[in-house]
C-alpha cells in the first residue's frame, strides 16, 4: 500500500511536470545569441536593452567591398544577413537575428517563444511581422504562417544552412544589381524544403526605421510598422526622433495608432486570416479566436 506521504510526494511530481509541459519555454532559454545586423548605425542602446534582458548580443556590420560596388542596397542587405546566417549555421540553439533598427518591448526575454520547441523542423520564427498571414495554429497555440521584412526573426542551424543556399539561388537568378524582394521569398524557399515557418501571436518589438527610399522607388510600400504590440517599447524608436535629438512622443503614438487600424483593417478584409483557409481548416474556431484575440490589446 502507497502511504500518505509517498501519494503526496507522487501528486507533486505529476503536478510539476504537468506546469512544465504547460508553460511554454522563455524566449531567452532558448536562443544562443543574439546578431546584431547594421551598417553604420548606432547599436548601443539596441544591446544594452537586450543585454539587460539576459541575451548574448554580437554586431555583424556590413563591409563594403570594392566588387560590390554598384550593387542594389537589397542585395548588399541580403550578403550581411547571410553573414549572420552562416554563424547561425554553426550555433547549438537556435539564433535571433534582429537589425539595427530593431526597438525590442520590454521583457522580451520573459516573452515565450514563438514556435514549438519541440519541433524538430522549425524553419524561421519571426519576432516581428509584416504583411503576414496564418495558415494555421495548433493545439498549444502556436501559428504557423507568412510574413517578409527581416527585422527580427529565430533561425535554427539546419534552417540558417539552407537560407545561406538561397542567397546562391538568387545571384545566379537575379544578379547582384538588380532589386529582389528576397525577404519576401524565405517562407516560400523554407517550406519548399520540409521546414515549418511560425508567426507570433503578436510582435515583439517594432520597426523604428525611417521610410526606405529603395521600396518606394519600386512600387512598394516604403513605411512598416508592428500592427500589435506584447507591451510597451523599451526605448524610444528612431523615427520618433527629431533631428535635435528630442523625442516626439506624439510623432510615436500617430504612427503606432496608424499601425494598429493598419493592423485591424487587415484582419476584417481577410488579409491576415485568408476567408478561404477559414473555409478549409477543420478547426476554423481556433484560427479565428487567435486572429481576434491577438489585437485584444491595449498597447499601442
């Protein structure tokens, strides 16, 4: 017979292993390091943020070389992700990669991650979205799906290995010079190859960058924002300060409001949640509770 002590002992054990398996994994437990992808921008106050959460950070600064010479800006800010993706080739954990622009929210660390942790088959987990989509979510909550711009995202080393293929795919397709929405394709060339691609529930951070001349010039949209936010920023983005180095706090809640009717707008038209992907899921119900739930937020 079990005695009382040994039943409660039992009991706490069934009970503890069960939290585990509930909670899902800290963001900061699971990633290697953090690569800081910039140019000449300042990244101080980007690491300190992140440092202060627990994270490994390392600065991988575009070099310019004279070959390249003349080459799109698109293409050049593909070559320095592909230099981070070939250190995140040879990590243990899986890496996140963020861009110099990059304004994290505060506890990022504390945030879970995006994805499954027990999948052996994740591809690329973003941290902030843009244009992004859910095809579908699971028991756990977690949502697979699209998105493009590369601000801030996790790579395993299997899925680093096979990005770094793609950067030969598009020299050799496209060419150095030319303008190539390759940020729009990783989703696409992930999938292809077995990998499983996640979005957040909502972003973790936003993209405080300035418009880029180079999209506008070429009939895209030149200005994006994170729709929906986990919480309040850690600091006071790029674009929401002045020439005199003042901050417009104003400036910052114009365009995060813009962002979140953006955001919304999107989820009525069926922009975010596809009505034909809702027309097909055997769970419709959860697909949709997620889609509403995430912008059930008071954060701008």
């Amino acid at each position: 017979m079990v005695s009382t002590d040994q039943a409660k002992a039992t009991e706490s054990t069934v009970n503890s292993k069960a939290k585990q398996h509930i909670e899902m994994p800290r963001l900061v437990d699971q990633i290697s390091k953090v690569l800081i992808i910039a140019y000449q921008e300042s990244t101080q106050v980007l690491e300190a943020a992140l440092v202060k959460e627990g994270f490994e950070c390392e600065v991988v600064r575009q070099v310019d070389r004279e070959e390249l010479r003349g080459s799109s800006p698109s293409y050049l800010c593909m070559l320095n992700h592909q230099r981070a993706w070939r250190q995140a080739a040879e990590a243990e954990q899986s890496t996140l990669i963020v861009e110099a622009d990059f304004v994290p929210v505060e506890g990022i660390g504390k945030l879970p991650v995006p994805y499954d942790s027990d999948d052996q088959k994740v591809g690329i987990a973003w941290l902030y979205t843009c244009a992004s989509q859910v095809y579908s979510v699971s028991e756990r909550g977690y949502a697979r799906g699209f998105s493009t711009a590369m601000v801030a995202y996790i790579l395993t080393p299997q899925s680093a290995g096979a990005l770094v293929e793609m950067v030969e795919e598009i020299r050799t397709t496209s060419g150095a010079n030319a303008y190539t929405t390759w940020d729009s394709e990783v989703e696409g060339f992930l999938r292809a190859r077995q990998f499983r691609n996640y979005i957040p529930f909502r972003n973790y951070g936003e993209h405080g960058g300035r418009p880029n001349p180079e999209h506008r010039q070429n009939g895209l949209s030149s200005v994006h924002r994170a729709d929906v936010l986990y919480g309040k920023l850690a600091f006071l983005p790029p674009y929401a300060v002045q020439p005199d180095g003042r901050g417009s706090q104003f400036q910052l809640l114009t365009a995060r409001l813009q962002a979140r009717l953006k955001g919304i707008a999107r989820l009525v038209r069926g922009r975010f949640l596809r009505f034909k992907i809702v027309r097909t899921s055997s769970v419709p119900g959860r697909l949709i509770g997620f889609a509403l739930r995430r912008q059930l937020s008071f954060w701008l």
